[in-house]
C-alpha cells in the first residue's frame, strides 16, 4: 500500500492492493492438519520411527523406539546410528547409506543395542528422500519374540527329525484316510519296506488281519475317536510276509484348533519279548511243578511274615488240613514258633539278607511233633533289598530217632568192648561176672540180675545184681523147667508175665517181678551157665 499526502503534508489518502488468499491459507491448513495426522500417527505407531540425516543422525524418534530401546527421546536425538547398531561398524554402516540413497529405499534385518546393553532384533524398512539434503525415514519393526519363536521351532524341528530318525522303533504317519505319508528308517530296517513300497497305500498293506486293521479305524484312527494313551497289540506283516507282534501307540495329529490332521502309529518289535515271557511262563511251571512235587517242605513269606505260598510237602510234615490253615499263621507272631526260635531265624534273614541253616524241634499247631532241617534263604528285589524268605525244610524226624539208635548202638559197641576187657583182667570170676552184669544194665534195662553157672550136675549163683549179695553161692537145680528149656534151645527165653506162668512156682520171691529173661552161657560150644536178668 501507498499513503498520500496533501500540500501541507498530512496524510490525505492511501492506496493498495487486495488479493485474495483464501486458497493458499486452506492449503496450509490442510498441510498442517496432514502433518498433526502423520506426526499423530508416527508417534502412536507400534513400530519404531526414525527421521535421521544423510549422515545418519536421527533428526526425530517416536515414543514405540524410545520403549524398545530404553532411551529418551532427547537422549536418541543426539545419537548417531552407530551408536544403536549391534552388528555393523561404522564403515558398513555409510556403505549401507550409500545402497539407500541409490535404491531409493530397502529393507532388511538388523540387531540394535538398548540403554541398558541387551539387545533386540529388528526389521527395518526405510525410504530415501531427497529434500532439506536429503533424509530418511525409517521404520523399526522389534521382531525379538518372531526370530525367538523361529530358533525355538527351528529346534524343536530339528529334535524332532533327530528322534524320527535315530528312534529304534518304527514310525508311520499317515493322513486322515490313512494312507501312509512317511515312515522312519527304523520303520524301514523293522518292516523291510521303504517308503516308495507304502506311499499312498493304506496300512492294512503291513497288518497281518484286514479284521483287526478295521478295528483299530473303529477304535482310534477316525476323526470323532478319543484319545487312547495305552499301547495295545497288533501282529504286522513284513515284507518278505512273514508275521511279527508289535507293541503299538496310535493317535490323531491334530491342529493347534484341534483339527484332525491325520494320524501316527509308534510300532516296536515284540518278538523277544513274547519269546522270553513265554519261557519265563514255561520256567514257571517247572519250578511250580518242582516245587508242588518236591519231597522237601517248601515255604516263603514277607517282611511282614504273611506267607505267601507253602508246598503240599511242607503241609504234610506240619500236618495242616489245608493250605488255607496253612498260610492263616503269621510266622513272626505264632507263639509255638516264636518259642521254637523258627520266628528269629526268618527275621535273621531280613536283617542280615545272607543265607542259613537251623536244625529245629518244634510242636506243630496241629500237634505233630518233629524235627526238621531249615535252610533260609532270602528273597531278594532288582535292587537287592529282601522282600521275603523262603525256607526249604526236610523232616529228619526218622533221622533224628535214626541217630539216637546209632548212640546206643554205639553204647552197645562200647559195653561189648568194656566186658571184652574185663574178661581179659586178672580179677576174680565172681567180679568179673558182675562187672558184665554192670555193663549190660546199660544197655538192657533189667531191676535185678544173676549168673549162674553149672558145677558138678548144680547151678551155683556165682555173681548178682539188683539182689542181695548173700544170694551169692546158692545152688540151685539143673533140672528146673527153665534152664531146661534154655538149654534144649541154646536160645533166649523171655517171660512176659511171670505171675500167668506156673514154672515160676518153686521161685523165691517171684511174686514181686513181672517179667523174667534167661540167656544160655555158651563157651566153645560148651553150655556153662545161665544169666538171668528181671523187671
């Protein structure tokens, strides 16, 4: 504008120009609204921002960088690229402004460093631009949780190849019509097929049964089936045809939704196994056979001292009616064994889990008395702790009363062996004679005895015992009914009872014996004498 002025030179008029500028101010509304909108936008934005020069300053930041990498705002503005990069130098850093600049634009990963040292991985998309210098404007995507989850599944997939491939047991997957996708090598050293013989092909190509393939599709392998933890049995065909049991673990494949995807089956050869519980069960019998057959008693029990099982043989030395009476008594707690001191030697076994050998008398419940030879041994887990005793017994009753018989026979030997040497003495035969009767009291339980020997058609008494030493030099007649009898038979004569027989009449006091034994004395063939021995 102009002003004018009149002759006296005060203002009289003014003059300008008016132009219209509406327009131009709705444009810088407007492009003060679009910048609010993108710095708005920028600044609420997930990914990180920058605004940095060609020379790599950062020019501006929003609030999602300054949380990703610990610093502020006012912090990052005085930064230099360099300064956030984990992975470049500085030298990488200009020759990877100089591609930007040249492409315009580009896009790859990088790893930047937070305030506090970690570090954080981050996709970067970034465009060139040429005004006030040139700048560049740079997204930063944190994609730290993506690339974790990419190693964690990368692992994963490699643990899982890594079992695939080195499990001895085979492995089929197939999809939902089960029709086989893939097998494992094992499935292939196992079956003898490889995976160009079954894919595509159903798995009732390997089952031995078309029956059993169905319902196993009944039971497991269908999109409505529960899920079946439990192994289960199948026989399976091999290749050259012939048939194996597998152990088998069947389930859907199923999506995170829980879609059915399709199924897998983990199969291991049984054929050992069943070979070796067959021969266990064959071993079995034998033993149950050897044990129910056994002539020697067989008994094992807990550490509680329940028996657990007891042979025929064992019932019948104890006289039990049953095997149910049998295994009521508790062998820790049963007075008569307690006493008998067959409880201490089971628990001596748990104690010591070594084995031994005890010779017992014992009353049984069912009062039958004998003796027995106990050998006990213990009953041993993997670990080698004792759970149980078991106790092999022998009856060795008739043995025991055998061995009583061979002591006195032994005492019979001896008596024989002191007479012998009495008759070999120079003692008197009056003495001699009643040493021998001393000896044979013994062996042969008699009250009272004498010797009588023959002298000129008389029997004279010539040694005693039991009776009164005056009856020594007694004659009595060679013709008595008894002495006759003895020598006509150069035998023994025994009279049971004495009183019931008549020839016992001219005797003394006969009324007080009951029974009365005559033995021949015979020397060189030559009858001498008589020993008399009564009770």
């Amino acid at each position: 504008g102009e002003l004018i002025l009149d002759e006296a030179g005060n203002p009289a008029a003014l003059t300008g120009i008016v132009q219209d500028i509406s327009e131009r101010k709705q444009a810088e509304e407007k492009l003060r609204r679009s910048e609010e909108r993108h710095r708005t936008i920028i600044d609420t934005a997930l990914d990180g921002f920058w605004l940095t020069d060609k020379r790599g300053r950062l020019l501006q930041v929003n609030d999602a960088y300054v949380q990703m990498s610990g610093y502020s705002a006012q912090e990052l503005l005085t930064m230099h690229i360099s300064d956030l990069e984990a992975l470049e130098e500085g030298v990488d850093i200009s020759a990877r402004i100089q591609k930007i600049v040249k492409q315009s634009s580009d896009r790859f990963e990088s790893v930047h460093r937070r305030k506090d040292g970690s570090t954080f991985t981050v996709e970067v998309s970034t465009v060139f631009r040429s005004e006030e210098n040139g700048q560049f404007v740079v997204f930063l995507h944190d994609i730290s949780e993506r690339k974790q989850a990419a190693i964690e599944l990368s692992q994963q997939k490699a643990l899982f190849e890594a079992i695939f491939t080195c499990i001895p047991d085979a492995i089929v997957y197939t999809n939902i019509d089960r029709e086989v996708v893939g097998i494992n090598p094992a499935f292939s050293s196992i079956f003898e097929f490889t995976i160009d013989d079954l894919a595509g092909k159903k798995t009732s190509f390997f089952y031995e049964s078309l029956e059993e393939y169905e319902h196993q599709g009944r039971v497991r392998f269908n999109l409505t089936a529960a899920e079946r933890a439990l192994p289960y049995e199948v026989n399976y065909r091999k290749k050259d045809g012939s048939v194996f049991p597998g152990e088998t673990l069947g389930t859907a494949i199923k999506s995170t939704s829980g879609m059915v995807m399709g199924y897998i089956g983990v199969i291991r050869d049984i054929t050992e196994r069943k070979q070796a519980e067959e021969k266990l069960l064959e071993s079995e019998e034998r033993y149950r056979n050897l044990v129910e057959n056994s002539p020697t008693g067989i008994l094992a029990c807990d550490a509680q001292g329940q028996i657990t099982s007891v042979n025929p043989e064992m019932m019948n030395i104890l006289g039990s009616p049953s095997n149910e009476a049998t295994m009521a008594i508790n062998l820790f707690e049963f007075k008569p064994l307690v006493k008998a001191g067959i409880s201490a030697s089971f628990k001596q076994v748990f104690n010591t889990g070594e084995p031994h050998q005890v010779e017992h008398s014992y009353t049984t419940k069912w009062e039958k008395q004998i003796k027995v030879m106990v050998y006990y041994g213990p009953i041993k887990d993997q670990s080698g702790k004792t759970i149980g005793v078991q106790a092999n017994v022998q009856d060795i009753t008739e043995i025991a009363q055998a061995r009583i018989a061979i002591e006195k026979y032994a005492q019979h030997l001896e008596t024989l062996n002191t007479v012998t040497a009495v008759l070999s003495t120079s003692l008197e035969l009056e003495q001699v004679l009643a040493l021998i009767l001393s000896e044979i009291k013994q062996v042969l339980p008699f009250d009272s005895g004498a010797v009588f020997l023959s002298e000129k058609g008389e029997l004279r008494v010539a040694a005693v015992y039991g009776i009164k030493s005056s009856m020594i030099g007694q004659v009595f007649s060679v013709e008595d009914e008894l002495f006759q009898k003895i020598k006509q038979t150069s035998k023994a004569l025994i009279v049971d009872t004495i009183s019931a027989d008549p020839r016992f009449r001219n005797w003394g006091q006969s009324g007080k014996l009951e029974s009365w034994m005559g033995v021949p004395l015979i020397i060189r063939d030559s009858l001498i004498g008589f020993m008399t021995f009564d009770s």
